[in-house]
C-alpha cells in the first residue's frame, strides 16, 4: 500500500490542491455562515492546498540541478514546516470561534498555549531554514533529516492533543457532525505523522491535513444544512402555530356568533358546534384532506343557525362540495339534537340513535354519510359506556326514590359495592333506609315515565332493602337461600343520625344473578332469576329520608359459575326443534354464540330459521355472517384473523387490512318498512346466504323480506384455508342447512 502511495503520491498531492481551491471557492460565496467564520476555514483551506503544492515541489526539484531548482527546494521545504504549524495555529482559532458562538467565557487557556506553541514553531522553522536544524542539502540537491528532526513533530502532535482535550471539555456545545470532524482533524495527522517516522519518502502528514481539512468543510456544510433546515422547520412551526392561533381566534369569533344567534333564536345552546365537530368526523370518516373537513366543519356550524345565507362568502365550495356539505350537515345536525337535551326532548341513547340512521338512510339522510355515522358512533360507543359507567359517590335521598345512582353493571367477576348511611329524620319520625333497584336500561338509569322508559328500554327486575323486605317485579323469581341475624331485638331502632356502613356482593352467571346485602343487622343471600341471558343487570342505590355516601365499587378475579348459583327456574330455549346439517344455536348477546365454521372452498349456500328473541328490539337483533380464517376453524381460535362481518339487516364491517370490501345495500320494492321487518323477525323468518370464492375474492348475497345485500371481498391472503359462520344478536337459529 505504501508502494502505492509513494508511487501516486504526485498526483494524489495535486487532486487534494485542487479540491482544496474548490473549497475555498466554495466557502468564500457561501452566506449562512457568519464572517469570522468564513475568514478561518478559507485560511484553513489555503494553508492545505500551499502546505500540499510546496511539499509536492519539494519533492519535483529535489535532485534537480539549476537556480531555480536549487531555490525551489529550500523554499518548498521551509514553508512545509512553517505552514504545518500555521495549521495548528488557525485550527486553534477555529475552535475558539466555534466556542464563542456557543457563549463560552472565558475561553479555555489551552487555546492560547496552543496558540503561542504554534507560533513558536513558525519561528523555529524559520530558524531552521538557516541552521539546519530540522533538515540539510546535500550538493546534489537532495533533501536530507537534520538533527533536530523530531522537535518538527513535537507542535503538530502535541498542540492538537491539547486542542483535543477542550473539544472533549465542551462536547456538548457542539453538533455530532462538527465533533466528528474536529476529533478527525486532530488525530488522524498524528497517528500519519508517527507513521512517517518509519516511512521515508512518503508525506502522509501533509496529505491527511489537507484530507482533514476537506473533511472540515464538508461536514461543516452538512452541518450548516441541518441547521438550516431546523431552522426552517422552526420557522414552519412558527408560522403553523400562528396560523392555529388565527384559526383559533377565528372559531372563537364564529362560535360566539353562532351562540348568539342560537340564544336570539331559541335554539339548543351548543347543538351548533356539536353538529360541526360531527361534520368535520364523518369528512375525515370520508377520507378527506383538512381543507374539506374545515369547510365541512364551518358548513355545519352554519347550517345549523338562521340567517346561514350570511356566511355564505366565508367558504368557498367547489360544484360537488357545494352537494355534499350540506348532506353531511344533516346527518351531523340531527345527530346533535337526538344526543342531546331539547325543550321538548331528553338525550336519546346511542343505540336509539344509531338504530335511527340504519332506519332512515336513503330516505331521510344520504345512506353514505349515514353509514358513517353509524360507524363513527359504533367508534365511540366504548368511550360512551365509560362515561355512563361513572357512579356518583354520594346522594341524598327524601322521599322514596326520588334520587337513584347510576346503575352498577353485575357482571360474572363479583363486585363488592359499600357505602355509608345515615338517615336525615328525627328519632320515631318517617321511615328511613337504604334500598337497591335492580334494574336493566340503555343509559344505566332507573326511569319511571312511560316515554323515557320506551326510549331507554327501561325494565325492573325488583327492589330489595336491607331488612330482608323484596319486590319482585320483571324478575321470574326471587329467592332467600340464607339469612343471619346479627341483632337478637331486630325491632331495635338505630340511633339518629348514626353512620351505618353497608355492603352489597353481586355477581351473575347467564341469567341467574346472586347477591349478598349485608347490614349491622342482617346478612341475605338472594337469588334472582332475570326474564332470560340477553338482558342486562344494574343495581342504583336509593333509599328514603338518608344519605348515602362514600360509595365505594371493587371489581374483584372471583368468576361466577355455574356450580355457585342454584338455579331456581328452568332455562329457556328457543331452539329445542329438530337439527339439520349445523346444530342449532341460540345467541342471546351481541356474538355470544355461533355456529361450527364451515370450509369455503368454491360454493357455499346457508339457509337457516332465525327467530329474534322476546328481549329483542333493535334492527341489528338479526342473525350475522362472519367470513374468517383460524388453525382449527373455530371463531377466536388459534390465528383467528376476521376478513368481514356481515348483518343481514344491511351493515357490513368495511375494508381493513386483511380484506378489501365493496359493499352494496339495496332495498326493494317488496321491502315492508323496519318495523314490519323486525316483526317478521320476532315471529321467525326464512334466511338464505350464498358464498362464492375464487382465488382470493368472495362474493357473499342474501336478498332476505327486500332487503338484497352483495358484497365483495379481495383478500390480502389468497392461500389461508376460509370458514364461515353465522351468529347474531338476540337471535335462535334453526334447521340451519349447508349446501
């Protein structure tokens, strides 16, 4: 490799100079970099490309005969050695600069020692060139070492350790790419110049400087790129924070206006901004850019108010915006005003108000953007139930029931439920205690008004107190299996206005609920059966003439079984008939159950009975098709991945990553109308469901009481082995056949 080198070296010395010129050239035009700055990296570079053109004259004339040749040599050597120092000076001075800008003071006293070191050896150059002590020529004009050869070394490999040690000092003050560099320029020289001392004939310290000093500028440059380009994604910042606080200010305005408008014209105060946070949720639900959510946003805050032609300039729509804002509008506005409060009208539960959508797409509101809705609600549905499933901690309670907690669901984990009681009636005065409702509603509240209990499809089950007194009401039974007394006198009155604490285990298993009221007094076991499996269960904490504070609810690992409730009425089946090709299966919640998942290969044709259950009172109470893939064919299975599922009221999952879907929904002539619908469902219908597959595309149709469904799946993987099943919600399924 030296060989090599030494072979080139000319040649290699004289590409570096050149490259070294571009540089400087390169550096003088430049503009972001600030003029101290500037001056020093062009000295830098000059002072390489002189120090490589003399050490390359050095070694042209040297041998050579003739004035000229015997001056060139003397005066290239000197100024090798006096610009090698001259080189640790400047680069001193680079480093200083560089800490200066970064407001460091003082700067380090190694710099200045540095400094007067490589002054020190420009002198000694100087007074080497007469006395020969760093090197000699011999009459052929031939460079020899001199006798102080190594003390030449001393500055360039010193000074740059020193240097080293303020750039390790200050690390933090600088950028990667410029630590990097300034650690380059300091010890590749040094580990060059230990080198030399072994390799005769070869300027390996000189062509490193001036490689280093290459080094410097490039990643000088790519520095100053990056710091160009946080500087314009800071001023980007800048001007997108400017431009939300505009935006901001903008819809503070608007929204003011438009709440003025609605108090002027006695509107729902807020139902406008609620409509335009909807409009703007199915745009981007469409799949639309910012600019088309915003105008859908401004299009629904206006739309929504009187006097909405003087906004009209504010936005500008193109021909098919201008058609489909204002749908979008609709849907988001009569969202608005079912989910909240009117004059005229309480909040209606999310399942009534996407049941709504499902009902009056296509006639009432455009079918698209309904369906986003519904898919947008589907999407908030589990932040909804958080909210509802927040229980208060206290209540005060006058006469019986008129205050009642948020229902707390039972579940088949136990739940312990305690809480304080005191009661708020003069001693011998009215009746005071706590009581429990059981309970099923949408919105978990007990409701005693017949519109609301409609609305809420609010049933009882029973009350229960804590003297072992019960009301069985919706429940099919409720009874005691074990009481303790824990008072003998149990006629013994508390004292007023003591704080009594009490606690409620619950938990259920299908449709048999147990509980446990424990009181000072008396501990009860109750066993309530419910009206089937589909329902719901709450508890809401009432009482009469008391407080009831410091609620507190643990949620425990317990897990009810079947072992553990007695069951005290028989189970109701609706699909004790005869099988077909599938057993049959009743489903009483939402996918609770489903049938064996059958194989499509190429053909698949289901027809089945489905029979709604009598709990059942929503659209979607219908039976489903679930089109998925798992290693033993089962639903949740080992690898269960879903590609779509299908109601065959008319709604489908959509496309996700496993399955792209195009979906078609088409309602007949024959179609009776939703409600005709679900009675035919209640009283039992005929279903058929057809499956064809090729590769990795499967068309599923049903065309059942006018409504006709197709859909089309293109499956990311074509060679997974597909199953099909069919499930529901509240639904028994019969003579289910396979064709």
């Amino acid at each position: 490799m030296f060989e090599l080198i030494r072979a080139h070296q000319l040649n290699l010395m004289l590409v570096l100079c050149g490259a070294c010129a571009i540089l400087a050239f390169l550096l003088f035009i430049t503009r972001f970099l600030s003029r101290q700055r500037k001056i020093i990296l062009i000295l830098m570079e000059f002072i390489a490309l002189f120090l490589l053109w003399f050490d390359r004259s050095a070694y042209v004339y040297s041998g050579q005969q003739g004035n000229v040749a015997y001056v060139m040599v003397r005066v290239s050597n000197f100024m090798v050695f006096f610009l090698t120092s001259a080189i640790v000076f400047v680069f001193c001075r680079y480093i200083g600069d560089l800490l200066s800008e970064k407001k460091v003071s003082p700067l380090p006293k190694r710099l200045t020692l540095v400094c007067v070191m490589a002054a020190a050896g420009m002198i000694l150059s100087v007074l080497s060139a007469f006395t020969g002590l760093y090197y000699y020529f011999d009459d052929a004009n031939i460079y020899h070492r001199g006798p102080g050869f190594l003390i030449a070394y001393i500055i360039p490999v010193i000074g740059p350790i020193l240097l080293y040690s303020v750039v390790r000092q200050y690390k933090k003050e600088f950028s990667k790419l410029i630590y990097i560099s300034l650690v380059l320029y300091v010890y590749v020289p040094i580990a060059c110049g230990i080198i030399q001392i072994f390799t005769y004939g070869i300027s390996l310290v000189n062509m490193s400087m001036v490689a280093v000093s290459i080094c410097l500028y490039l990643f000088t440059y790519l520095d100053l790129n990056n710091t160009v380009e946080r500087a314009h994604e800071i001023e980007l910042q800048s001007m997108r924070g400017e431009k939300q606080r505009i935006q901001e200010l903008f819809d503070r305005v608007m929204i003011s206006l438009v709440s003025r408008i609605e108090e002027k014209d006695g509107l729902v105060k807020g139902n406008s901004v609620i409509s335009a946070e909807y409009a703007k949720k199915i745009a981007k639900k469409y799949e639309k850019d910012d600019e088309y959510c915003n105008k859908a946003y401004y299009s629904a805050l206006f739309e929504s108010v009187d006097l909405a032609e003087a906004f009209d300039g504010i936005i500008e729509k193109s021909e098919e915006e201008t058609k489909e804002l204002p749908l979008i509008s609709k849907v988001s506005a009569a969202y608005a005003d079912m989910s909240t409060k009117g004059k005229d009208h309480d909040a209606l539960p999310f399942y009534v108000i996407r049941e709504r959508f499902i009902r009056e797409a296509g006639e009432k509101y455009d079918p698209l953007f309904a369906d986003l809705m519904v898919r947008i609600i589907d999407s908030e549905l589990d932040h909804n139930e958080e909210v509802l499933s927040e229980i208060e901690t206290e209540i005060e309670c006058g006469s019986y029931r008129n205050s009642v907690t948020k229902g707390i669901e039972i579940g088949q984990k136990v739940k312990r439920i305690r809480f304080n009681c005191t009661d708020n009636v003069e001693k011998g005065g009215k009746y005071a205690a706590p009581s429990i409702i059981l309970f099923d509603s949408f919105d978990r509240r007990v409701h005693s008004d017949d519109r609301t209990i409609k609305e809420y499809q609010y049933l009882e089950y029973g009350e229960l107190w804590f003297d072992d007194h019960m009301v069985s009401t919706a429940a099919r039974k409720m009874e005691v299996i074990n009481r303790t007394y824990t008072d003998e006198d149990m006629d013994a009155e508390y004292v007023h206005g003591e704080n009594i604490h009490y606690e409620i285990e619950a938990a259920r298993y299908e449709d048999h609920l147990r509980l446990k009221m424990i009181s000072p007094k008396l501990s009860s076991e109750i066993i309530v059966a419910l009206t089937d499996r589909t329902k719901s269960a709450y508890i809401g904490l009432t009482g009469e003439h008391c407080k009831i504070e410091n609620i507190d609810i643990e949620e425990t690992d317990v897990e009810m079984t079947a072992e553990d409730i007695e069951r005290i009425v028989n189970e109701i089946s609706y699909i004790d008939h005869l099988e077909s090709d599938v057993k049959n299966v009743q489903i009483d919640t939402n996918r609770s159950a489903s049938t064996e998942g059958i194989v499509l290969s190429d053909h698949l044709r289901f027809t089945f009975h489905s029979m709604s259950l009598p709990s059942a009172s929503l659209i979607w109470h219908c039976p489903y098709v679930v089109i998925y893939t798992s290693k033993d064919g089962t639903i949740g299975g080992e690898g269960y991945q879903e590609y779509d599922l299908v109601k065959l009221n008319g709604e489908d999952n959509g496309t996700n990553e496993l399955a792209q879907i195009r979906f078609r929904l088409k309602k007949k002539e024959e179609f009776p109308g939703w409600e005709a619908w679900k009675e035919a469902n209640k009283e039992g219908m005929e279903y058929e469901v057809s499956l064809d597959r090729r590769g990795g595309k499967i068309v599923l149709k049903a065309d059942n009481l006018g409504i006709s469904i197709e859909t089309v799946m293109m499956l990311e993987d074509t060679f997974s082995r597909v199953y099909v099943a069919i499930t529901g919600d509240q639904v028994a399924l019969t003579d289910i056949r396979v064709g």
